[in-house]
C-alpha cells in the first residue's frame, strides 16, 4: 500500500497529458478506465502521483522490450 505523503504536490491531467503527449481526455479517460493510476478528490477531480506515473511509464517502456 502506497505511504500517503501529504507534501506531495499532485499533478493535473493537463500536466500529466503534457508529459505523455496526449490529450486531457486521454489522460481521463485512462485514469476512469483504471488504466492509469489515479486518485480521486473529494470535489470529483483527479490528480496524479509523480511516483505512480514514472512506475507506469517505466513498466510500458520494458514491456515494450520484451
């Protein structure tokens, strides 16, 4: 189970879908699909994890190797 770090600055979709070059809806979609790890907020927006996101991407770019 992830160890909650409250000092941890989430990321936005926007940033997230910046980062991987694709859209916000992407990104979203993704995230409501449970294909990207995501958290919740009480007023119905998402964030990110930076830690969660690098682990996604990384698992991808090995799985891609195989």
């Amino acid at each position: 189970m992830r160890q909650q770090n409250t000092t941890e600055r989430l990321l936005t979709a926007r940033e997230v879908a910046d980062r991987l070059s694709v859209s916000v809806e992407t990104v979203l979609r993704w995230a409501r699909d449970g294909r990207l790890p995501s958290v919740q907020l009480s007023n119905r927006a998402v964030r990110f994890h930076r830690d969660d996101l690098d682990a996604w991407l990384a698992e991808r770019a090995t799985a891609g190797r195989a």
